[in-house]
C-alpha cells in the first residue's frame, strides 16, 4: 500500500465504514456510487463517505469534469496528474498517470512530471493546459497572457472546466491526503515520492 499524506504517526484516519455501522444516507450514496460510472466506492469517496450529501455532490461533479467535460481526454488526464503531483495525491497519480499514457500523454512526459521535472514531450495544446494548470496551482489565478492563448486554443467553456477540473482535483486530493486514504499501487506505476522540505 502506498500511505497518503506525509504526516507520522501515519494511520488511516477515515477508512471505509463497515456495512453494519453505516446510516441509511451512508448506504444510499455509496449505492449510488456503485450504480454510476465508478462501479465502487473508492479513492476520495471512501472519507467522503463520511458526509453522504457531500460526497454525492462531489460525485456529480466529478463524472462531468471526468466523463462529459469539453476537453479531451489527454488534457483532463494530463492536468490530473499535475494537480496530484503539487498535492503530492498518492490515489489520483496512480490512477491519472496510467489514464493520460492510455488516452494519448507521452510515458516521457508523465514520468517527468512524477519527478517534478517539466515534461519536453507535450503536444501544443496538452504544454497549454499543463502551464494554465500549474500557474493557477501556484498563483491561485493566471496571467493575461496564459489566460488569453488557452481561450483562444480551447475557448471560454473549456477554460471554465480547465480551472474546475483543477479545483475539483485539488479538494479530492486534499480530501485524503487530510485522511490518509491509503492506495494500493497499479502494475508498473511508480507511486509519487514526497518532495524534499
């Protein structure tokens, strides 16, 4: 298992409720999850679990920005993976890194990011989102001109889910590296490495 979060002592701090000990609201969102596009409870919406409303909003959310958002997939999936390395997100890296090489993202560059490094490998329009991404992360806004060449490549309703896309990445990830919701490790995708203080 990979541990999220990089706080000692380190224990799962909101594991997934037993089925016994969960309220009707609990069971209800959670077979919600279920019957929708993520077929399980898993990843954020196990602590989300906590706050069965929340976590169903959230839910909603997330299968728009995931499944029906205006971007195409390498974008969404490259810009996951930028999000959850700035946050240091053990789940959403495992799952986005081998998501954006299979929708199109250099292997090259997904691992550059891994390493903190600037991928070299990037088509114009995923180096576009990756430097909107990382300057809103850093800057909590983006600069005229970072702002004026995404609309003019993707236009206003994709600029709009872009900047969703990495709030709603950012509060996931935030969501369990608070809960340290552990991760088990995919086949062949190195986990992310704290980086140094």
């Amino acid at each position: 298992m990979l541990q999220q979060g990089h706080t000692f002592p380190w224990t799962d701090r909101l594991p997934m409720p037993s089925a016994e000990s969960m309220t009707d609201a609990q069971r209800a969102a959670a077979q919600a999850l279920i019957d929708g596009p993520r077929k399980a409870v898993f990843g954020p919406f196990i602590p989300l679990l906590q706050s069965p409303v929340l976590m169903e909003r959230i839910g909603s959310l997330g299968e728009y920005l995931r499944f029906d958002s205006t971007l195409d997939p390498r974008v969404r999936e490259l810009v996951t993976c930028a999000v959850a390395r700035h946050v240091g997100n053990q789940f959403e890296w495992v799952v986005h890194a081998t998501a954006a090489v299979k929708a199109g993202v250099s292997a090259d560059a997904v691992e550059a990011l891994r390493l903190g490094r600037r991928p070299t490998t990037l088509t114009e329009d995923e180096q576009l989102a990756l430097d909107f991404a990382q300057e809103l992360l850093r800057n909590n806004g983006v600069s005229e001109p970072t702002y004026a060449a995404a609309e003019l490549r993707f236009g206003k309703p994709a600029v709009v889910d872009l900047s969703a896309l990495v709030g709603y990445f950012a509060m996931v990830c935030w969501v369990m590296n608070v809960a340290h919701t552990p991760v088990k490790p995919a086949e062949g995708q190195p986990g992310l490495d704290a980086f140094p203080l």
